[in-house]
C-alpha cells in the first residue's frame, strides 16, 4: 500500500489529506476536515485538471498580448499541448471578453475565452 498526500486548496484552512493506495484503488482517505478535502484529494490523483490562463498575440492593439483562459478546467496533461497550439494563435481585435478564440483547445471540451476588451 502507498500513500499520496495533497494539500486541499479548497478552502483556507489548507488540511494535508492523505490517500492509502492498492493499486489504482484508494482504500482511505485521512486529514480532511470537510467534505471537500475528500473530493479534492481523490480528483487529484484521478484526474487533474486546472484552468489555464495565458496570452495570445494580438494584431494592431494597444497592447501586444491579449490575456486569455480556458472556460473550464482541462486535464493536467494537456496543458503543455495547449500552450504550444495557443502560442501560435494571433488575434485581430476588436475582441469582446469572454469572446471565444479557440473553441474545444486540444479536444478537451473546453473553449479558450479572452479575458479582456481589446479594441
């Protein structure tokens, strides 16, 4: 059996939640005080994921970058491909944000949004 310890994010309190493991199989989980350490924890080592943020270039605007996101979290080992596609993408404004730049990035289901007005 292994153990697998991550720090909750979910809230301030930040509890140590600790997994035993068999295999791929969590037998226990240790350290949360709330449910949400729990869940947080066993997604953690199931499924990553994180919202990723960055920028993409932008033509003829006041600023060279536009910053953009992802509108929802994506797998953990997706984002170096996601990276490497969006810093190839340049943009031409006016862009509205929330205005979708990449729609379903690497597959994931999620879009890529503007995070920001460029006129």
């Amino acid at each position: 059996m292994t153990k697998k310890t991550y720090t909750c994010i979910m809230c301030p309190k930040g509890c140590r939640v600790t997994l035993m493991i068999r295999g791929k199989e969590i037998v226990k989980v240790e350290g949360n005080e709330c449910p949400l350490g729990a869940k947080y924890a066993i997604q953690e080592f199931k499924n990553p994921v994180r919202i990723v943020t960055t920028t993409v270039k932008i033509k003829d605007a006041n600023f060279k970058r536009l910053p953009v996101k992802t509108a929802k979290p994506i797998p953990k080992s997706l984002i170096k491909e996601c990276l490497k596609l969006l810093s190839d993408v340049e943009v031409t404004p006016p862009i509205k944000s929330g205005e979708v730049i990449v729609k379903n990035i690497c597959g994931t289901g999620s879009d890529v949004v503007a995070t920001r007005e460029m006129l």
